[in-house]
C-alpha cells in the first residue's frame, strides 16, 4: 500500500493468502503526522522508516 492515511492514528492493512510459507520482510515509511490535504504542515518523524520480519 502506498499512500495510506489515518486520521485516528490506527489502521489494519491486510493481504492476500500468501503462497508460501517463507518468512515476509515488512517497510513501513512513516510520512509525518498531520491532515491528509495539508501535506507542508505534516511534522513528526517524516522519512523514518520501520522494519519487521513475520513468520506466518
């Protein structure tokens, strides 16, 4: 997903049934914090990025 904005702070994303049974690397690039039509204003931690490994 690129793009995604929550305005409560929380957000699910799901996926598709994997094929395999491999470990999955996850990037989440956090943007900033602010109002989805206010981009200039956004603060917070912008271009911070967070990785994790899940084992299905």
């Amino acid at each position: 997903m690129m793009g995604v904005h929550e305005h409560e702070g929380q957000a699910m994303h799901t996926t598709s049934p994997l094929t395999s049974d491999d470990a999955v690397d996850i990037e989440v690039t956090l943007l900033g914090f602010g109002l989805s039509d206010d981009e200039a204003n956004w603060t917070g931690p912008t271009g911070e990025v967070i990785y994790f490994n899940v084992v299905p």
